[in-house]
C-alpha cells in the first residue's frame, strides 16, 4: 500500500523504456548513416546523447505528473513566443524596427508622461487659437429650431454661410486640384440633371430604372476609354459607380481579398503598395485586416519594380500601382507590374482616380489600363477629369466573377432576401444621372481637348520651375501633377509655400522629401505662368527671411512633423487636430 513504493516502480519502468528508446534512436541512426556522414555528425550526436542521458538522470526521481505538467508549461510557454516572435517580425515588417523601438520606449511610464503632457500643452494652444479665431462667429446651432423656418429665410441663411467659401471661379483658380470645371454652362447642365432626379434611388430599379441604365452606361463608356475592348486580353470589363476614390480604391480591396480567398485559399492576406499610394490604402489595410507591405520608389518616384519582385510571396493578393501617384505626378510601370502579377498569380489594381480622364488622352503615357493583360481591377473619378460634380467614381474589374465579391447577400432576414452590389445601400441617382450628362456632353472630343490643355499647362510649368534658381522639379513623367522641391539646402520650401499662400496660392504640401506640388486642370492651368512668376519672388523673399518664418505659417509644423522619428506620435497628434477641426467649425 505505500503510493511512493509504486511510483518508484513506475519511474524505473519509464526510466528503462527511455533508455531502450535511446538504444533505438542511436540503432536506427546507425542504419541510415554512410561513413561520411557517420562521423561528420558524431561529436553533434555525441552531444545530444549526453544531454538526454543527463535529463534522465534529473528526471528519475520526479514524479510523472510533474514532467507531464512542466513539459506542458513549458511547451505552452514556448508556443506563446513563437506566436510573440511572429507578431513581432510581422509588424517590424509593415510598420518598420524604428517603429517597434519607439512604441517600446512610449510603454515605459515616465516617457508616457512626458509624452502626454507635451501632446496636451501643444493641443490646448492650438485649442484656444482656434476658439479665438471663431470669437466673432454666430454660435453653431446644436438643436432643431423650434419653428422651421420659411424657404426665403434658409435661402438667405444658406447664402451667407456661402460667403465664407472660396468663390469659384470659371477660370484662374489659384488651387491646386480641388476644382477642376472651368464651363459655368456646363456646371448649370449638371445642377439641372441632378435636380430631376434627386428623388430616385437605384436600389429600388423597377421604381427608377432610368438612373440604373445611366449607371450602366457610365460604367461602359469609361471601361471602353480605358481598354475593354473585344479583341483586347480583357474584353468582359464591368463595374459599378462609387461615391468616390476612397469607395471605389477599398470596394476593388475587399472583392479581391474576399476572391482571393475562396479561390487561393489566402487566409493571411497581404497587399503591396508604394510608399506614394494614396492613403485609402491604409484604411483598406485597417478595415479588412490586409498586412499592408510597402515598398520605394526609384529615382523617378515610380513604383520601384525589383522591389516588388522581392515582396511578392504566397500571401500577396495583389499589388497596388497608381497612373499617376497623387505625391508627385509619377506613372508606375503597369506592364512590369502586370506581368509579375500574371507569374505570381495575384491580382494588380491600378489606381486611376486622377489620371483616368487625362492618360488615355496623352500619347506620351505607354499602356496602363485594361489593355494590359494582368490588370484585374482599376479605379477612376468621374468627379475630377471627368468633370462630373462631386460624389462620382467608378470602380472596374476585369470580369464579373470578380466583382461579385463586393455583392453582400442576405437569405436568412426576416425582411426578405436581400441584394447589394455596393457599401452603400441606398444611392443618389442625382449624382448618378449628372455624372452620365457630364460624359454625354464631353465625349471623346471633349476630354481630348482638356487632356491636351493640362499636358501643355504641365510642360509649361515644368520648364519655369527649371527656371528658378533653388527649384528643382521632381520625376521625369509628364501628368496633371507637376511637383517640386528645393535644391538649395538653405531654402525651406515649407516657408517657400507660406510666402505663397500670403499671395493666394493654395498648393499641395509633400513630405519625404519635402516638396510642393501644383495639379492643373481646366480651372487653373491658366494661372501657370502666374504661379511660375509669384514662385520666383517667393523664393527671393524666403531668401531674405534667413531663418525666420511668416507669421501664421504652417512651415514650422510640416518641419517638425518631418523631422520626427516617431511616427506614431505623429499619428497620435493628427488625431487630436482632427477633433479640433471637427469642433471649430
């Protein structure tokens, strides 16, 4: 009856069972090895026979309950590295090592503080500058008025607001991008359009089928402007209308996740993007669980090519290409990309929400839409060059087995079966009809014409740039986006473009490298050699400010957001100003 008599008993057992197990582990190695290898390996076996002995003898007076338990802590223990060590390599992989350290510093309390207390003195000034600005302003309303009010009297209210807008203006626009129509005829047709049918929805076709025809005739017409054809690799082009770039980039996103994952079985999706791609990206990265991997760009600032080649592995569902990049202007290569995505078998986006309307225009521009076999899907704004008003984009794919996957079916709600081809349920035919008026009353003619006009605006502004001592354009491709740095390492561009906006201008900030850029379209691109002529003298009296700054600039806030290391924080401060910006309004 003594239990330790018995689990001694037990403990010689498994020790003798362990011992013969070695015996045959060693006699099964013997088996396998030639002489070679025989004693090219013997001091390693050596060793790991010591070792386990050595263990044996540890273990021979430990109950079995004991090793059970430990070698389950410690395989638990283990599992749970690995899994720490993957996390980690994972995210130094997307979000680099220089982040990792700083978010380790930050979780140490007294840098915490510190951090803190710094983020809220910075924010509270900001605060209490914008609540001074806003001092004069009427109070916002924060309730329904206990009467409405009559029509002339929202009008008048609603034309006052107005007043405190920048007046648009046909032509001489000092704005880069922002307003591309330059025809007040043509705005009227489309306020008009949007008026007749504002009231219609193409969720409910059988009630409105006339802006679903327009729908469908929108997506057609520009599928053919960008490639469908039936002699072409991709002659089955369809899609649907979007809301905007944001909403075409991230439904083309998800319907290539969700496809890549039924079809390749991907689980771990992952997405490759330049470091220029437009942020949508980042919120389809974060909204759809996507690890995002960047990549540079080449001395052009296209999307570096070999980089890709490394990049790309089983998880990648596809890789992202801008015509043009927002930043600085730059076409990627679509025929390079296409054909690693082709050998890769992934899916390749290209991102044409700028350059949509103006590339097929410009013989310049080497293929980049669906005339290239291996681009999958594409994204244009019709509410830039296809100058339709605000709220219109279309999103393509090259087949509709793909674009089924940004379809939601419901079968199982007690409000019926349930079908939609977009985020949004209910849509706005006023926006959908004014966008087939503005394609209706272009045509091809039309775009050729405002293609041609914003290509020679471009040339002229590239070559005054060159003119101006301390300028230096940046990348070699000729589109709508022309940008520019400093040559001159004294010269800050940042207080270049302060200078600038104290004369009108409202240019586009860039940041590694510092840069400003100018997108020219039908309503500014008269104001190039204004912009070219107000940038001399800009850089003439940066010159003479030496280190100082113009009062109100925003030069020593993109300096210092430049200058950080910590990305992060950054981050975390632009949240805090987004609040800010939501409550001085």
């Amino acid at each position: 009856g003594d239990p330790h008599a018995t689990s001694d008993a037990r403990r010689d057992d498994a020790s003798d069972e362990t011992m013969s197990s070695s015996s045959a582990m060693t006699t099964a190695y013997s088996a396998m090895m030639t002489p070679g290898m025989e004693s090219a390996l013997e001091p390693a076996l050596k060793l790991l026979a010591d070792h386990l002995i050595a263990l044996d003898k540890r273990l021979h007076d430990a109950r079995p309950s004991y090793v059970v338990i430990g070698a389950g802590v410690s395989a638990t223990v283990a599992i749970q590295a690995f899994y720490y060590l993957l996390d980690l390599r994972k995210r130094c992989r997307t979000k680099g090592a220089l982040w990792l350290f700083f978010e380790s510093v930050k979780a140490l309390p007294i840098v915490k503080g510190l951090i803190a207390a710094e983020r809220g003195k910075m924010i509270a000034e900001m605060d209490a500058d914008m609540s001074k600005k806003l001092a004069k302003e009427p109070p916002r309303l924060t309730s329904l008025p206990a009467k409405g009010m009559s029509v002339d009297a929202v009008l008048v209210e609603a034309a006052q607001r107005k007043r405190k807008d920048l007046e648009w203006t046909p032509t001489g626009s000092l704005m880069s991008g922002a307003v591309y129509m330059a025809d007040d005829a043509h705005f009227k047709m489309l306020s008009s359009v949007y008026s007749s049918f504002a009231h219609s929805n193409p969720l409910h076709g059988d009630a409105f089928p006339a802006v679903v025809r327009m729908e469908n005739e929108v997506v057609n017409m520009t599928a053919t402007m960008l490639g469908c054809s039936p002699g072409g690799p991709n002659p089955n082009v369809c899609g649907l209308m979007t809301s905007g770039g944001t909403e075409s980039i991230l439904t083309a996103i998800r319907a290539t996740r969700d496809y890549s994952r039924d079809v390749r079985g991907i689980k771990a999706p992952e997405m490759i993007v330049a470091i220029s791609a437009h942020a949508a990206v980042y919120k389809a990265a974060d909204y759809f669980g996507i690890e995002l991997v960047r990549v540079g760009v080449d001395e052009n600032f296209r999307m570096d090519i070999n980089a890709v080649r490394r990049a790309v592995n089983g998880n990648t569902i596809l890789i992202y290409a801008s015509t043009p990049g927002y930043p600085h202007g730059a076409v990627d290569d679509i025929q390079a990309l296409a054909a690693i995505a082709k050998r890769r078998k992934c899916c390749l986006h290209v991102d044409a929400c700028l350059g949509g309307f103006v590339l097929p225009f410009a013989s310049s521009i080497k293929p980049f839409d669906f005339r290239v076999d291996g681009v999958t899907s594409m994204s244009v704004d019709t509410h830039k060059y296809g100058l339709a008003q605000k709220g219109s984009s279309v999103v393509l794919y090259n087949s509709a087995a793909l674009r089924q996957y940004q379809y939601t079916a419901v079968m199982d709600w007690s409000g019926g079966l349930y079908i939609s081809p977009s985020q949004a349920g209910s849509r706005s035919g006023g926006l959908i009809a004014q966008t087939w008026a503005a394609l209706m009353r272009m045509g091809r003619e039309g775009y050729q014409r405002v293609a041609d006009d914003v290509i020679a605006g471009a040339n002229e502004l590239r070559a005054g740039l060159s003119e101006i001592d301390g300028l230096k354009v940046l990348g070699e491709d000729v589109s709508m986006v022309v940008a520019w740095g400093s040559s001159d390492p004294s010269l800050n561009i940042y207080t270049v473009n302060d200078v600038m906006v104290k004369k009108g201008w409202h240019l586009s900030v860039l940041q590694a490298p510092p840069a400003l850029h100018m997108c020219l379209t039908s309503a500014n691109v008269a104001s190039v050699r204004q912009l070219c002529v107000d940038l001399a003298i800009a850089v003439k009296e940066t010159r003479a400010l030496g280190k100082g700054k113009v009062d109100g600039g925003k030069a020593p806030i993109y300096g210092l957001a430049g200058g950080l290391p910590d990305r992060g924080t950054v981050g975390d401060i632009l949240k805090d100003v987004q609040d800010l910006m939501l409550k001085h309004v």
